[in-house]
C-alpha cells in the first residue's frame, strides 16, 4: 500500500535548484499531484548512465511554486538546515544509526526468506521429475502377462526405499535452514534524505514561494485541467502537455505561452502548426488576460487564461 509523506514536502532548495531527495515524496507528487520532474541522479561508478538515472528529482520552479500555493509542499534551504547536524545530540544519532541497521536486518531477512523460497520451490520441480521419471520407468519394465510378479515387485520396493532416504536426508537441511536465523550483516541502508536525523524544518525557516516565468499562469492552468506537464525543450517549446502519466502516454500538445498582448509572428505559428502536427501533436499557444490592476501576481491570474490549439491540415 503507497504512504503519503507528512505534508508539507520538504523541497530542498541547493545551489538555485528545486529538489526532491525522498522516493516517497516522489511517488505521491506523481500520483496524487502530477508533478514529474526530471531525475537527475547519477552513480559515481556508472557517470555515463544517460537512460535511466534516479534520485534526486529536480522541479521546475512552476512545479514547485505550484505545490506552495496548494500547501502541499515547502523550500528549505538544506545549507542552513544542515548546519543543525552540528547539534545533532549523540543519543538522537545513536538511535537513528539504530534504525539505520534495524532497517538493514529486515531486509536482510526479506533476502534471506526469498532465497529459501526459491530453494524449495527448485526442490519441488525435481522431486516432481524425479516422480515422473520413476513412472516411467516402471511402466517400461512393467512384467508380460502371466509372468511372475513376485521377483520384480521386490526390485522396485528396494528403489522406492532408496528415494525415500535420499528425500529425507536432502530435505532434512532445507527444513533446519528456515530454523537458522539469518546472517547477522545487516544490510547496507543509504539514506537519501535529511529528515530524520534532522527535524522538519518549521514554517518560520522556510523560504518564500518560487520566482517564476511569465508562462506561469498557463503552465498552472493545463495543471488544473488534469493534463502532466513537462519541459518542451526536446521538441523547441516550453512545455510538454499529457493527458496522463507520460509513461503510459504520448504527449498532446507542444505549449508556448505569449503574453496577452504579445505580437505573435506569423511564422512562429506556421513553424510550431507544422512541427506539432508533424510528430503527431497539437501545437498550443495560450496566456493571461492582461487585468486592471498590473500588480496582480502571476499566480493571481491563472483563472483569466485562454488557450487555442493549432493544427496543420493536409500533412
């Protein structure tokens, strides 16, 4: 069953970036926020992984001034709050060390339970091939009609006894293993995130919402519609539009967002017509209603946006 991480998410803030270091965190942003990100992480042994990389997850600011402004998250500064690891007192790091190696014991055993598992399922196959060739063999060698069945019954007695032994003894160990407690090495655990050991930041260290671009208020309003959002920069936009999680979907759209009194150039729409219809993608271009009041933040005008999609026909 997935947990939902204490709210709000501590999104660390290192170096001028948005990040997420907990896979729970990540996880149920996905699912329950459409927040994807893009993984960052590499490992030192392997620094050309460019498939499949892992944690952290880097947000884009729209991501994240998207999860403040639903209370669902908040931006630690982890310099500061690190510097708290000097405090850490010894009995509180004694105890997380502790948990650390508990942590490692249980999944050693789950190691260890999955192992004997297998064991005897491999067991089963050949005590069952071993039944089978037994079968048959004795219906090859089974005696003519009328012969004597005495002298031969006694035969396969003598090797249905021997099997039987050979059973006992081969099963005897496999049944003392599930007896023996596991290897007392635990498990190695790296943990991938600051809390714990260190307290949740509270509300009065958290930095203010995200800095965030003039798209903004489109990238929040196709949020709201349901649709997952990514960055377009592969395809020459600034968003990628999915009706869905993008790993069962293709995207929909290609988005670019304009100003609202924006002289658009022709050309900018012919070339992105062309482009999105020719991968099979609209070409959406949209943005917020210019308003009285010119102090309004972005976040302020989400709910005037228009949106127009343009496809190109006869491709």
């Amino acid at each position: 069953m997935d947990s939902q991480p204490e709210l709000p998410i501590p999104i660390s803030y290192v170096s001028g970036r948005y990040l997420l270091h907990s896979i729970e965190a990540v996880t149920y942003l996905r699912r329950e926020h459409h927040i994807c990100g893009v993984l960052i992480g590499t490992l030192p042994q392997i620094p050309q992984q460019n498939v499949f990389l892992g944690l952290p997850l880097e947000l884009m600011p729209e991501e994240a001034r998207l999860l403040v402004d639903k209370d669902v998250a908040c931006i630690v500064d982890e310099a500061k709050v690190h510097n708290g690891m000097k405090n850490l007192l010894e009995e509180d790091r004694r105890r997380y060390l502790q948990e650390l190696e508990a942590e490692g014991l249980h999944y050693t055993k789950l190691q260890v339970n999955i192992k004997e598992s297998k064991r005897d399922q491999t067991m089963k196959k050949l005590e069952e091939k071993k039944a089978k060739a037994k079968a048959a063999a004795a219906a090859q060698t089974q005696p003519a009609e009328g012969a004597s069945v005495e002298e031969p019954s006694q035969k396969p007695a003598a090797i249905v006894d021997l099997f039987a032994a050979g059973d006992t003894r081969s099963s005897s160990p496999a049944t003392s293993s599930t007896t023996i407690a596991p290897s007392q090495s635990a498990m190695a655990i790296t943990p991938a995130t600051s809390y714990p050991p260190l307290p949740t930041p509270p509300p009065s260290t958290h930095l203010a919402a995200p800095e965030v671009p003039p798209s903004y208020p489109l990238f929040a309003h196709l949020h709201s519609r349901g649709y997952f959002l990514s960055p377009g920069l592969r395809f020459g936009c600034q968003y990628m539009a999915y009706p869905g999680d993008p790993l069962r979907f293709h995207s929909h759209f290609l988005v670019v967002s304009y100003d609202w009194d924006q002289n658009i150039d022709l050309m900018d729409l012919i070339v992105g017509g062309r482009l999105g219809t020719g991968v099979k993608k609209g070409f959406l271009i949209g943005g917020a209603q210019k308003t009285i009041d010119e102090v309004d933040s972005e976040a302020d005008r989400v709910d005037t946006v228009r949106a127009f999609s343009i496809e190109w026909a006869g491709m």
